[in-house]
C-alpha cells in the first residue's frame, strides 16, 4: 500500500466520464475477468481509499488495467503514466473519406521518423492494433478494397484507436509520452448537432480539429472534372463544407462554455481537402497547382512546407469559388489549410484501387502538435 494522490481523476476514453483513481477497478488481463482490487462502498474506506491504495504497477504480473465504473470497459494499461491524452478531432462529411485518412494517418504515423530526436509509435494495446490491421490497414493496403461506411453509433461507448507516442529527450525538451486519441464516426453524425452531443460527445473534448474538406461537396472542383472522374449524385449530400464545419464549430461551443466566451475559436483547426489526387485534373487551372498532389514532392511534414501548401491552398480554394469555407475560417484563432490524399488514387470499374500511396496525410497533425508544444 502506498500514498496516491486523491485528486487525481482519469476520463475514460469510451464512455468520457472521469473518475478518482479510487473509483476504477482494477481487472487482469492476463486472467480475463479477475477482478484484483474492487472500489470499497462504505463511506470511510471509500474515503480512505483515495488517499491510500495499491498502485497499478502492484499487479504487473497480471498486466492489469483499470476497469470504468460506468461503462465497465477495460482502459489500456498506460492511459494513467503516459504525459497526457490527446483527443484530435477528424470531422468531415459522408464522403469526405475519414476512414481512409485515419488508416493512412495511422499507418503513416507509424513509419515516419524524426531527423535529430527519437520517435516512436505504437498501439497503446494488442487488442487496438489488431483491429486496426482487421477494419483498416487490410481492407485498404492488402486488399486495396474501399473502407466500408462508418457504422451509426447507438451508445454512448465509442471505441478509440489509441496510439502511444514517444518523443525522445533533446537539448531543449524533455522525454515525453503521449497517448493520441482518434475515434472514427459516421459522417452523417457529425454533420448532426444533437446526434454529435448525444453519442459522439468525446469527440468534443478535442485539443485540436482536423476538417476534411470534401471537393465532392464543391461544385466548381466538380465541374472542373472530366465526367469519368466527378462523383456519383449519390455522393454528394448537397451540404456546403463551411455549414458543416460550422455546425461542428456551434456544438462544440455548445458543449464548452470557455470556447463559446472565446471572439476567435481558439482550438487549432487543420482544414485539409481530401481526395487532392484530383487537383492535377482539374482542367480549368493552372499546372501549377499540380505541385500540390506530387508524390515526388513527399517529405516528412516540417513548418517550411506547411506555410507554403497553406498559402496555395487558399489560392486553390478562391479560384474553386469557396469563399463561404475561406470567410469561415477568419473566425479561428489558428488555422491552416492543407492537401491530402488517404489513397492517392481514385476507385476504378472494379470498385478497387489499382494502387494505394497515402499522401501528406501526416501534414495536418504535425502541424497540430507544433500548435500544442509537443513538437518544435
């Protein structure tokens, strides 16, 4: 037994309540349903308890995990030593593609390495990686198949994917741990303010958004298309990509009375258009533009590139005749816009991708975690 500290309280990353550390049970995992430590219910011990008790490394041996009191799901074994845990918001549309872009952003996450600091990311579970190879990687890197639709959620229980990333200690910043929080929601729902703040509410707790932008959702991008590459009507819900994010925006403050006091949104949002494979083919403009779907020009994201993307991004948008999402976005504090492509490819007869190249999809977030000191 030993002194822990009573006001801390962790938030479950399934159901967001937040509790005492006292208040969690504490199940092995090695013996699945063997509950080693149970919160005490009368009154002085569970006081006591607060302030006195086991800590969690007391049962390595049983890789235990603490179990919510609410939802009764079991937490990862690390979400109370990491620094923190980050929730980042990835709102967009029916079709703007946010299944693909969280398996391209994971799986990019994953490879990319830092010039000059250590760098290291893995799934904060076995149980979570797993279902990422088995509802994302496989279906789109092996088998080059289209990501099912996002089921509609019916609870309050999500479940996130939950990276743990390490930063090695440098010069200047010491080593840090965090755990990245990324919850895949159907796009339906989030374009829903009652059904965002009745099941999707953890997403509302996010340090940061990142929008995709759908060009299916922009008539002159569409236009600008040869018929064999515009969407089909079934593809395009007729919602404007600013009322969308604004929406979003409005629940959000909604949902947080500091945020909605702020003149300036004050959370970082990435707005990225989707799909930028197409920006090549969009007959209309300049060549010029093109530079912003080379594959030849990947590197890994730094601050030089951002500016440069964000600045043709908003030319690129202009001459598209999306000044509804430009105006928009003159009410956020920060704010920069991005290209990306999950697949790098569109789908072709067989409703399959000859090819799958993820492009910058790692822009937005790095750029995020410039924007909350995690990365210089």
């Amino acid at each position: 037994m030993t002194l822990i500290d009573p006001f801390r309280r962790i938030q479950c990353p399934f159901c967001t309540e937040e509790s005492y550390l006292s208040q969690y049970a504490v199940e092995s995992r090695v013996n699945q349903g063997k509950i080693l430590y149970q919160p005490p219910q009368d009154g002085v011990k569970r006081l006591l308890s607060r302030i006195w008790g086991r800590p969690l490394e007391a049962y390595k041996r049983e890789f235990a995990s603490r179990k919510c009191p609410r939802c009764l799901k079991v937490l990862p074994p690390n979400i109370e030593q990491v620094d923190q845990n980050i929730t980042i918001a990835i709102i967009g549309d029916t079709f703007s593609g946010k299944s693909h872009y969280i398996a391209a952003l994971i799986d990019q996450l994953k490879r990319v390495q830092l010039p000059g600091r250590y760098f290291h990311v893995i799934a904060a579970s076995q149980d979570i990686e797993d279902r990422y190879l088995y509802e994302f990687y496989r279906p789109l890197f092996a088998q080059k198949q289209p990501l099912s639709v996002t089921r509609a959620a019916v609870s309050i229980v999500n479940d996130p994917l939950i990276y743990e990333v390490t930063l090695g200690e440098t010069g200047q910043r010491p080593r840090q741990v965090i755990n990245l929080l990324i919850y895949d929601a159907n796009g339906e729902e989030l374009a829903q303010q009652v059904t965002l703040m009745r099941f999707r509410s953890h997403i509302l707790n996010a340090k940061a958004i990142i929008f995709l932008a759908d060009p299916w959702a922009m008539p002159e991008f569409v236009n600008g298309l040869t018929h064999h590459l515009r969407p089909s009507p079934a593809s395009i819900t007729g919602r404007m990509s600013s009322e969308v994010l604004a929406w979003v925006v409005q629940t959000f403050k909604a949902n947080n009375s500091e945020l909605a006091e702020e003149t300036e949104f004050p959370l970082p949002v990435a707005i990225a258009l989707s799909k930028a494979d197409l920006i090549p083919y969009l007959t209309a403009l300049s060549a010029e533009y093109g530079f912003l779907a080379n594959s030849d020009n990947q590197r890994d994201p730094n601050a030089g590139d951002t500016e440069i993307i964000d600045q043709w991004m908003k030319l690129l948008l202009s001459r598209v005749k999306e000044d509804n999402l430009l105006g928009f976005a003159k009410g956020f504090k920060t704010v920069k816009f991005f290209a990306i492509s999950a697949t790098g490819s569109s789908l072709d007869a067989n409703n399959q991708f000859s090819s799958v190249k993820p492009y910058r999809c790692l822009d937005p977030l790095f750029w995020i975690f410039r924007e909350l000191d995690i990365l210089d």
